[in-house]
C-alpha cells in the first residue's frame, strides 16, 4: 500500500501550456485545457513528474490536507487468477515489480483482473510507476499482454519506454551468436522457470 501524501498544484501565471507536464503524468492526472494545465486531485499519485520536468516552474508539489491510500488488494480476488497470471508473464506473484513504491506482481495482476487494462489504469490503483517511472514499465506491460489487452500507448508520448526483449523471447541465433562471451541464457532461464514453477505451487496451496 502508498500513502499518497502529495499534490501537484499549477501556477497558471507560469503556465504556457507546454503540456510536458500532460507527456510525463504515470496516472493522466494532468491535461492542459485552454492552455493552462489543470490537475486532477483525485487522480493525482503525488510523483512529481510534473513539478521536476515543467520548464517555467508553474508546477509545485503541496501536502495533501488529506493523504489518499493506494495499492492493489490481492483478496478481492482468486489468488489461483492471479498465480496463473503471473505464471503466463514469467512473474512469480511475490517478485518486486516497482521497488520505488514496493508494488509486488500479486498486487498488478490483482489489478488487472478487477479491470485495469493499461499502464496508466494499473499506476492508478497500485501505485507502480509512480516513483522513477522507469524500471517497472517492462513487467506491467507483460502482464497487460498475458491477460490479453491490446496495448496502445497514449498519444502525445507517455513514457511506457517500450517493451524490451525477455530471455524467453530471445532469438537462437542471438544466444549462440553471444554464449561464448559469458552469457549463459538457458542456465538463466532455467532459473527463472523454477522461481516462477515454485510461485505456481504456493499459490496452489
């Protein structure tokens, strides 16, 4: 769970409506309407994205009068959905997807089977991506794709940094073409499936 504590707040006499505050929001929480960015409080994770990337300083982050709570509440839902889920991403349930904020992979696939269906709808319930924004993108987007959603991102250029290459996907020629440099891909990945198989089995349980 986060404690959202924070509020992004703008100064529309700074404000020339750039919308880079609009580009870099993990939550959509800002948009700039007749060129002047508004903030939707109740959407708002309290990032700072805005405040630290707007180029005439019209955005400060101001103390919430009243924190909101977040997080993804893996009892809603059946724990075996969500052990399958993460199986079918290559995730154990337990594993670390968003260390800024501490979200597990159980709470992003609890979210998505109560229905987030983008990066931006996850961010929004959980709280991933919400701190550096960066590393947690890859394992939310293969999350979104086992579940089967059809992942477009936003227009204007939302940071979702694309979607790299695991090494579950990884081309023969590429592993023989780098084996003998000291990567060991299928020792690697034989690691990674167990961890994911002992996920399975304690959800199970």
């Amino acid at each position: 769970m986060k404690l959202v504590t924070l509020l992004a707040v703008v100064d529309e006499n700074k404000c020339k409506g750039c919308r880079t505050c609009e580009r870099v929001c993990p939550v959509l929480a800002i948009k700039v309407v007749n060129r002047k960015a508004v903030v939707d409080a109740e959407r708002c994770r309290g990032c700072a994205n805005c405040e630290q990337r707007c180029p005439d300083y019209a955005v400060t982050m101001i103390k919430r009068d009243k924190p909101i709570q977040i997080g993804g509440d893996v009892s809603e839902v059946d724990y075996k959905e969500v052990v399958a889920l993460c199986a079918k991403a290559k995730l154990h349930p337990e594993q670390t997807i968003c260390y800024c904020v501490g979200t597990k992979a159980d709470e992003i696939a609890a979210a998505i089977i109560k229905g987030a269906r983008t990066p931006e709808e996850v961010s929004l319930v959980t709280g991933a991506r919400t701190g550096c924004t960066i590393e947690c993108i890859q394992p939310i987007l293969r999350l979104l794709e086992a579940a089967g959603c059809e992942l477009q991102p936003p227009k204007g250029g939302w940071q979702w940094y694309g979607r790299t290459v695991t090494n579950w996907e990884l081309p023969e020629e590429v592993k023989q073409k780098h084996s003998s440099r000291g990567f060991y891909f299928d020792e690697d990945r034989k690691v990674f499936d167990e961890l994911v198989e002992k996920g399975q089995r304690g959800g199970a349980e």
